[in-house]
C-alpha cells in the first residue's frame, strides 16, 4: 500500500482513539482500541481463508448459514481453520457482520452481549488445540463492563458501536501478501500511546530506531536465524524488527511480566502474520522464574527495565545463570542481572545486544566484579555503544548498548563508539536519523576506528583502567577550545578605557552647564 494510503489509515486509527480520548486514560483506551484492531483481524483473516476453501463449492463463508450442508461445511472449516490459523470464527461472529448489527439502521443497537460472547468464543474455539496457550485470556483486557465506557449500558454500547463502526471501514488489504500497514499502523498506534502516556507506557515500548539498531547488532553477517529471543520482550516490536533484518527467522521467544503487555505481544506476532507454531512468548517474571531456561538462542535482544530492582535472592547463587560470577547485581539495580540471563541464554555462535543505563559500565562493587569476569575471565564483550540523552519516553538519561559473543572474532579488544553527539532534536525528543544509524551499524561491523567517534582498545587497555567501561576513557571527544590573543584583548581594553574617559569629559562638561555636581 502506498504511503499516502498508510498515512490515510493512521489518521483513522487516531481518529478512533479520540473518540475514546477523555472517557479514559490513554493506557485504558490503548488497550481498548488494539484489541478492537486485533479481533478485526482474526475475522478478516477467517473470512478469507474460508472463502478460499469453499471456492470450489461456488460457495462464500456466509453463504454457508442456512445452506442444507452448513453443519459438515463448519465443522470442515473448523478443522482446518484451527490447524491452519489456530482458531476459529462463526459467519455470524465476524466483526463486520457485528458492526453491521450494531449500526443497523443507522441508530445503535444493542451488541455488547453478543461481542462478549464472540471474543469468548475466539479463545474456546482454540481449547485442545496446540494453540491454545497462544490464544488464552487474550481479550482479557477487553473489559466491556467497565464504567470507563460509560455510566450506563447503552452510554458503553454507543461508544462500543462508533469504535467498530469506523474500524469496519477500514480496508486491512490482508490480500496483498507484500502489504504489512496492518502492522506498521499497529506499531504506530503503540508508539503514539508511549508519547502520550509517558514512563508508564515507556515501560514497554522501545523506540523504532533503538530496535533498528539491536536488530542489525545481532544478524550482521546473516540471512537467516534459527532463532531469536527477548527476555523482557514488552509488545514484541523488537523480536519483530530482527526479523525485518533477515530472510527468515524460524522461531521466536520471549517472556514478559505484565500480563496486558504479553497479550500485546502474542497479537502484534499474530498480527505480523508470526504462525503460533512459530512463537512462544511466557507470562512470568524472567529473573525470578525463566521460562526457556534450558533453551539457548542465535540473537538475543533487550531493553529491560532500567535500574530495576529485584530479589537478589542467594538462593540464586545456585543458579546457573549466575553461579560462576560468584557475585549477584544488586536487588536494587538488576541490570547486570539481565545480562548474566541473557548471557546463559545466548547458543556459542549467537550475538546479544542489551540497552542499559550508563552506570553499568563504571558502577564498582559486585556490579564491577560482575563486569571483570564477563571482560577479563569470559571475554564476551564485543561493543561498547553509547546512545544520545533523551531517546527513550519517559526518560531523558543516556543509555548505551552492549555486544556480547561467545565466540568472538576479535579477541584481543573491545570497540568503544561514541553516538551521543550524533541526533536530531524533534520537539522535546531526540532521535537517531537514518544516517547516524547507518554510522553505528557501519563502524561495529568494520571495526573502524574515527577520531572523536570510535576507538578499539586492547584488552590491556581495559585492565589498565581496571574494567571501567566509561566511554570517555576511550574516546575522546575533548574540544579545544580556541587559543586566546591576549595582546588584542589589551588593546581592546585600552581602547574602552580611553573611551570611558572621553565620556566621563563630556558629562562633567554638560553637569557644569547645568550648575549641578557630577555623578563621579
């Protein structure tokens, strides 16, 4: 689709927020608005697909209710439906025929019982099947007695029945197998929700250029993946964006704690067109309890929460993930936690790429032991890649990105890169053009060393500064500031001196024509 159909369809897609904009708060109606978006989807998608098995019956999927064979031809379609999609839909439960219902007769009818049911339906309809996990409680956020709607039923109903009424005009163009603005419109949706909502919402989302920037740190050099894995995986637009870098990725995984963020994160896969075969995303906390702990995984991405705290258990000394260190991050600052995790994680010929606050590269006490033995006893790092202030919602601190490999090509150092300079100012964001992308992804696969930009330092470098990772240590961007002429500044003093002298002359000359006493 075009990119001024694409804008069209966000403009709609915003435009439908508004409508919920002031009954509730912006995470309320984000919830609200994507699952609308999501159930349209699964109905598009059931029609087509059943359109297409009863084309050689000369036959559409609503033709079949009523027909004197309608029970084999649904049970038929169920069958295939479930192994195929993972789920499956009536005619009578596609949301174009329940906005029809809804608007009949261009007055508001009552539908929130039958929707409730429909979305009820979707998920039983997957009990049994393989799919059945994928496909649990994902409507639950879908609340459609809440008083966020409206005081009474109809107030809820009216709301409900605008919402899928301007949904329902909108084209999905599922067809197109190269269109993907169901997608990118889905993306767009959860970005403007973080701008809006702030640190909350930031909590999940990653901006688009940061996820460019793990995604192509992790497939330089390859074309396709056996897998790809993000612990605190959010709405899922990061494992997502590894796959726009490759071919094929055969297989996705990811584990996140809030419960409304994994439903995102399993229907923005759906949505992406991610087969459920393919994806196994994990509703739990990944520190406390890892969900594919045995499993190890080609590319690694993550942007945990920064700082975060948590239980710094010693009972995790028995863990394998943090065993061998000897020493645990603290339970107030669980970013090295994230790494020891991912670290355990990653298979030997796989790269990991982690967004972290800057403290982790020169914080002491278990944190610096933590970094020694990943440096000097492992020899895992890879990268050091510092980001510009304020890219993130919710939070203005730098960041910066760490490259671990188990089995690393360059094994005598360590390149540092300076990108905090290298933005542009959007309003009160800052964001990474094109270009100073391209610049990160050029200089980490080239190893290229560029004054004030980048540095390779030997691993002797690093012990030298007892595995303080600052980025300043390594490269230096000191500018000089330009020489002072001390001899032009005397004269330029001299000669205002001479100048206050002539003024002073003149208002003694005009004090003593006006009889009165000068100022000096």
């Amino acid at each position: 689709m075009a990119a001024e159909q694409k804008q069209k369809l966000e403009q709609q897609l915003w435009n439908i927020a508004n409508t919920l904009r002031g009954k509730m708060d912006a995470d309320d109606f984000r919830d609200y608005i994507l699952g609308f978006i999501f159930y349209k989807y699964l109905s598009t998608k059931m029609d087509l697909y059943a359109n297409t098995i009863l084309k050689p019956d000369g036959l559409t999927f609503q033709e079949i209710e009523g027909h004197p064979e309608e029970e084999v031809f649904m049970q038929e379609i169920k069958q295939l439906s479930i192994d195929k999609l993972g789920f499956f839909l009536e005619p009578c439960d596609l949301f174009s025929e329940l906005a029809r219902r809804g608007n009949a007769g261009g007055k508001n009818n009552f539908i929130l019982g039958d929707l409730a049911k429909v979305l009820t339906h979707i998920e039983q309809s997957t009990m049994g099947s393989e799919s059945e996990e994928d496909f649990g409680n994902l409507f639950s956020d879908l609340d459609l007695t809440s008083h966020k709607l409206g005081k009474s039923e109809t107030d809820k109903n009216e709301l409900i029945v605008k919402v899928l009424v301007h949904l329902d005009e909108i084209d999905f163009d599922l067809e197109n197998t190269d269109s993907d603005v169901l997608g990118d419109a889905y993306e767009y949706l959860i970005g403007q929700f973080a701008s809006g909502a702030g640190k909350k919402a930031g909590e999940f989302y990653t901006p688009q250029q940061v996820s460019s920037i793990l995604a192509q740190l992790v497939t330089v050099g390859k074309d396709q993946l056996k897998s790809v894995y993000d612990p605190t995986c959010g709405s899922g637009s990061l494992l997502l964006r590894v796959a726009k870098e490759v071919k094929d990725v055969s297989a996705f995984y990811g584990q996140e704690m809030n419960p409304t963020t994994y439903n995102l994160c399993r229907m923005n896969m759906i949505m992406h067109d991610v087969h459920y075969k393919r994806f196994d995303i994990k509703n739990e906390d990944t520190l406390e309890r890892p969900q594919h702990f045995d499993m190890r995984f080609e590319a690694i991405v993550a942007n945990p929460p920064f700082s975060a705290n948590w239980s710094a258990s010693p009972l995790f000394m028995n863990d394998d993930r943090f065993s061998a260190y000897g020493k645990l991050a603290p339970s107030s600052k669980a970013d090295f936690a994230f790494v020891q995790h991912m670290v355990h994680q990653l298979d030997d010929n796989g790269t990991m790429a982690i967004v972290l606050p800057h403290g982790v590269l020169f914080r002491g006490a278990a944190e610096g032991h933590i970094r020694q033995y990943l440096i000097k006893d492992k020899n895992y790092l890879d990268a050091v890649i510092g980001l510009p202030a304020n890219i993130f919602y919710g939070t203005s601190i730098p960041t910066c990105i760490l490259v671990l490999k188990k089995k690393r090509t360059n094994t005598e150092n360590i390149l540092f890169i300076d990108a905090s300079q290298h933005y542009e100012k959007v309003k009160t964001q800052n964001v990474l053009r094109t270009e100073d992308i391209d610049k990160i992804i050029s200089t980490y696969e080239n190893r290229v060393v560029e004054e004030k930009y980048s540095h390779i330092a030997l691993l002797s470098e690093l012990e030298t500064n007892d595995y303080n990772l600052n980025i300043p240590r390594y490269v230096d961007t000191f500018e000089e500031e330009d020489a002072v002429d001390l001899t032009s500044i005397t004269a330029e003093l001299r000669a205002l001196d001479n100048l206050g002298k002539t003024t002073d002359a003149t208002i003694a000359e005009f004090c003593t024509e006006l009889g009165i006493e000068t100022p000096f």
